[in-house]
C-alpha cells in the first residue's frame, strides 16, 4: 500500500486536525490546554533520517508520508498543548522523541546533513528551530488517548516511538 493511502486511511483528514509546528507555537489556542488526544508528528527529512539511522535495514516498515513528510512519531496525552510545546521546544529531558532525535545525532556518521538547516552546531536550540520549522502535527481529540495510541501504534509504523523497544529491534537500538 503506498504511502499516502496509509496516511489517508489512518490520519483521515475527518477525524485529525494538521497543524504546522511553526503555527503551534506562535499561537497557542490552536491546540486545546486540556482534554485528551492523540497526535502524530509528520517531519519533512524523516525519510533520510530513518535511512541515515539504519531504520529501514533492520527491516522497519515504511511509515505513512503527507506531501513528503514522514510520520516519525505517535503520542497521548490529556494535556496536548504542553506535550507538544515539550516535544517542539521544551528540554530535552521532557520529551522522549528530543531524546530519540539526539540519540540519532550521536550514530549517524553524517548527522549535519540529516537536520538539514541545523548549521555547525547541534544543541537544543538548533534542534527546536529544526523541529519547528520541519514539522506538522495530527491532532485528533480521544476520551481514551492510550487506547486510540495504542490502536495506531498497531496500525502504522511509527520509527522513533521508543515505548515499543521490547518488540521493536530499531526502538531497541535507540535506547
């Protein structure tokens, strides 16, 4: 099944909202402060940072991609616009995808060429605009944000969920 029939069938447009990172965070009312959702982060240069990190040779399915950005990432949470201000701009101690994406930093032989946009220095900052600037976010409002995380997880690859490291030898690797 290609790609975009994947994202389509998973990520339909009737049931998720797509936000741009860069939106997010220069207005806060576009995603709700409470009241639990689900979200997925689509990131244009996924596919050459899973490439780059071996996730495609450890036989990791191709993710669903929307208009040449990949779906790296899935999430829940009751507070949505905390967790994604944490995932987007936060330290990286409060988001495991900033860890994931660090982690990624230090394996690959390459990693300036990955993020690209990202300059000489890799820190915190850098990755924050990268994310920004690279990113667009799935928000879609649950009563049950684990369960319906848990049915997409089943449903679609999502490379750098390390929640799935005791099935998943990439998660594993990361961690």
């Amino acid at each position: 099944m290609k790609q975009m029939e994947i994202a389509n069938r998973v990520f339909c447009p009737e049931k998720f909202k797509f936000l741009r990172a860069d939106a997010i965070i220069r207005d806060n009312d576009l995603v709700p402060e409470s009241g639990g959702g689900v979200y997925a982060l689509f990131v244009r240069g996924g596919q050459r940072v899973l490439q780059a990190s071996g996730y495609f040779e450890m036989g990791g399915q191709k993710p669903a991609s929307i208009d040449g950005f990949v779906q790296v990432y899935i999430g829940s949470t009751y507070e949505p616009r905390r967790r994604l201000k944490e995932h987007l701009e936060g330290e990286i101690g409060s988001s495991t995808l900033r860890k994931t994406l660090f982690a990624i930093d230090a394996c690959c032989s390459q990693p300036r060429r990955l993020m690209q946009g990202c300059g000489n220095a890799w820190n915190e900052d850098t990755l924050t605009d990268w994310l920004v600037a690279n990113t667009v976010i799935a928000i879609r409002p649950s009563g049950n944000p684990h369960a319906l995380e848990k049915n997409l997880l089943s449903r679609t690859a999502s490379p750098l969920n390390i929640t799935q490291r005791r099935s998943n030898q990439y998660a594993r690797r990361l961690t």
